[in-house]
C-alpha cells in the first residue's frame, strides 16, 4: 500500500486489484472487530474519497485557469509592439515575439536557438549583459546594437531580468526596444550642433577679423582726425596772427598816412582860402572823406583785432565790441561781466572773444531777435560763457544734424573747432523761442 501514496496511482492501483479474487486491507482494517467500527470507517473512507475528488476538481479548474492565462499572456507578449526574447542558461534563443522578429528581419527558425551573440554587433556588449545578468543585477535601458537581416543595424535599449529557480538560472527575459529613430535624430542633431560651432567660429573669425580692420580704420581716423583738429587749430592760430598783423599794419601804417593825408590837405586848404577859394572847398571836401575813411578803416583795424584785447584783457575788449555792436545792429545786447574777472591767455581770451564775436553776427544775421544775452563766469575750474537769444530759433532737422554729426554753418564750425583745442565743449539748444549756445573750458587749458 506505500507504494501507492499519489493520486495519479489510483488508477493503477484499482486495476491490481480487479485481478485478484480477494483484497485484504491493510492490517488496521482487519483489526476492525465491530460492523458499527467496520461501517464508520467506511463512512470515513467515503468523505475522504469524496473531499479528494472535490480537491481534485478544484486543482483541475485550477490548471485550466492557468492554462488560459498563460495562452492570453502567451498571445500578449507574443502581439506586443515591443519585441521580447527568452534565453536559457546557455544563451541560446528560446523563444522571441513577432515585434522583434520583424524588427530584425528574421524568421522564427532563424532566430529561435542561436546564441543571443549572434546578433549583436558588438560582442563585449554582449558579455557585459550577460555578466551583469548573472551576477543578479535587473538591467534597465541598457544600450545596445543589433544585426539585422538586411545587414542594417538597430539601437536598442535593453530592459533585462532573469528567473532563478534554487540558485539556478531558469531563463532570461528581454524587453528590447527600438530607439534607432531617436539615435539617428541625436546623431543629426549633434552634427548640426557641430556644424553650427564650426559656422560660429568661423563667423567670429572673421568678425574679429573684421574688427580688428575696423580698428585699424578707426584708429587711422582718428589719427587723420587729430591731424585735421591740428592743421584747423593751426590755421586759426594763423588767421588770429594774420588779422592781429593786418590790424597792426591798418593802424600804424596805413592809418598814419592817411593822418599825414589829413595834415597835408588841411594845410593846402589853409593857403587857398584867400587865393582860390574853389580849391579850398575842394580840398575842405576831401579832408572830410579823409577823416571818414581813417574813421572805417580804425573801425575794420579793431574788429580784426581790438588793441584792447592784448592791452586790458577780455573784459574790456568785450565791452567795447558790445557797445560798438549794439549801435550797428541795433540789438539791445546785456553784458554780465564780473569786475573781477581775471586774465586769461592770450590764445584763450582771443578764441572766447571770436566766439561771441561769431554767436552776435550769427544772431543779426539770422534770428531776427532785437535782444541778446552774455554771460562769462569765471569759477575755481572752469570758465563758462552764455549767449541767448530771442529769436526764431534753429530748424530742429539742422539742430538734429548739428548735435549728431557736428556738421554745422553759420560759424558754428568754427566755434566747435576753437572750443576744441582747449579741451572745451559747446552745447547749442534751440526753439521757437529762441537759442542757447552754452561753452565750458577747462580752467588752465591751453591749445593743442
């Protein structure tokens, strides 16, 4: 009877015994005196057969249960978008899905049983799967290149585990999925980017290249500019000492032969008086133009260069240019002079005098205005001169290019360019109202 302890020797077991008359239990059956013993072990016997045959309905709906799970999840990974393999023990193939047999090309028979090896490209990617694999490690999105039929390789990423069975290895189980695609776009990225740097580079190249010409340029411009502000400066200077020069030789030459003129006809006019009176109002008529003319010409000898402005200094020269201004142009011109303005150099109180002398002309002949306005401050670091008018003012389109460009008429230029050599600036705002011309020279300044 211990030879049968299975529910699968059932079967057997009940055949042994139609061949034979008589069965004999076992020796604790035939103890059984009583039929009431006899019978509840029967009874006994009866449940327990029946408690084994409701067991095994349950383990046989059990199995059919199983069975159909594992033919849906047979169905499921075998239709699944993403490919999956089974390897065993030996690496070889044991079972792979349609997602991965049409990723590479290849039929089942010719992928199922060869060695995983076989198909990737690189084989020490291979082993290092493999090792980690068996050291127990659960891999994921492990990088890898697959063969595929057509000789066309894939990226993949490898999600791999494997099930152990009493420290043995059962089988591997591969969830591959493809990311050529996606390599093949970071690959075209990459070179774009790469590109990109190189183009970059290359545009800086020569950008840098470009501004070192411009600084060359600007440098040479500067250089031409300075020469310019040089000669300019230069050919004030000279004209100042061309008209300093012409003054002189008005006053003491030229003016001294018209006096002598003077003298001679009054003298003529003296000794025809008596004799031939015709003559002497002639000579009386030419003595009056004479003395106008010596009168015009001392006039054109100070507005070249006044005497004053060497002998008494910018104040007093400006004063009598104002007052003699005042009365030609009939432009009612206020002065705010301090008393205690002191000397200047000679270069300085000329360029400062030029300058109003340039902003008055400028003001009769162009802005209409009946009044004017001068102020000159002297402080501890710079000087500061004002002239202001009341006039119509300058268009904003030619104030807009004299502030940017420093193209200016009228004498502005001029004015700029002596400002200039003394390191000065000049600041010019206009409107309908009139217009301001502000100058600023450093204290000491001396020309360039």
């Amino acid at each position: 009877m211990k030879a049968f302890d299975r529910v699968e020797h059932g079967e057997p077991f009940l055949n042994i015994c139609e061949e034979h008359l008589t069965v004999i239990p076992a020796e604790n059956f035939t103890a059984l005196t009583g039929p009431e013993e006899q019978l509840r072990n029967v009874s006994y016997l009866q449940q327990k057969a029946q408690a084994f045959d409701s067991v095994r309905a349950e383990r046989e709906q059990t199995q059919k249960l199983l069975h159909t799970r594992e033919v849906e999840l047979t169905d499921l990974l075998e239709n699944a978008l993403e490919g999956i393999h089974q390897t065993g023990p030996d690496r070889r193939i044991r079972w792979a899905n349609k997602a991965l047999l049409n990723l590479l090309g290849y039929a089942q028979e010719e992928f199922v049983g060869h060695d995983i090896a076989e198909f990737h490209v690189h084989k020490h990617t291979c082993d290092e799967l493999w090792n980690k694999v068996m050291q127990g490690e659960d891999l994921y999105d492990f990088e890898a290149e697959f063969k595929c039929k057509d000789e066309t390789v894939k990226h993949v990423l490898i999600h791999c585990n494997a099930l152990w069975e009493d420290g043995r290895l059962v089988h591997t189980r591969s969830f591959i999925r493809d990311v050529t695609e996606r390599k093949e776009m970071e690959r075209a990225l990459k070179l774009a980017h790469e590109e990109l740097e190189w183009r970059v580079a290359e545009r800086t190249a020569e950008l840098m290249k470009k501004n070192i010409q411009i600084l060359d340029q600007a440098q040479t411009l500067e250089m031409t500019n300075l020469g310019l502000r040089r000669l300019s400066a230069h050919l004030l200077h000279v004209q100042d000492e061309e008209r300093r020069r012409i003054a002189r030789e008005l006053h003491d030459s030229t003016g001294q032969s018209l006096a002598l003129l003077s003298m001679n006809l009054s003298s003529l006019e003296g000794k025809a008086v008596t004799s031939n009176p015709e003559l002497a109002e002639g000579l009386s008529e030419n003595i009056g133009i004479v003395k106008q003319v010596s009168t015009e010409l001392r006039t054109l000898s100070y507005l070249l260069h006044p005497p004053l402005l060497d002998e008494m200094g910018l104040g007093s020269a400006l004063r009598w240019y104002i007052d003699g201004f005042g009365q030609r142009s009939r432009i009612k011109i206020n002065l705010e002079l301090p008393n205690e303005f002191e000397r200047l150099s000679r270069n300085l109180e000329t360029a400062i005098f030029r300058v109003v002398q340039e902003c008055l002309t400028n003001i009769h002949l162009h802005s209409g205005s009946p009044t004017a306005t001068i102020r000159l401050h002297q402080s501890s670091d710079k000087i500061t001169l004002e002239i202001k008018d009341e006039g119509k003012g300058i268009a904003p389109e030619k104030l807009s290019k004299v502030n940017s460009s420093g193209l200016s008429g009228l004498g502005l230029r001029g004015m700029r360019e002596r400002i200039k050599d003394f390191r000065g600036d000049m600041e010019i705002i206009s409107h309908e109202k009139g217009t301001q011309i502000k100058v600023i020279v450093p204290v000491g300044a001396a020309a360039s």
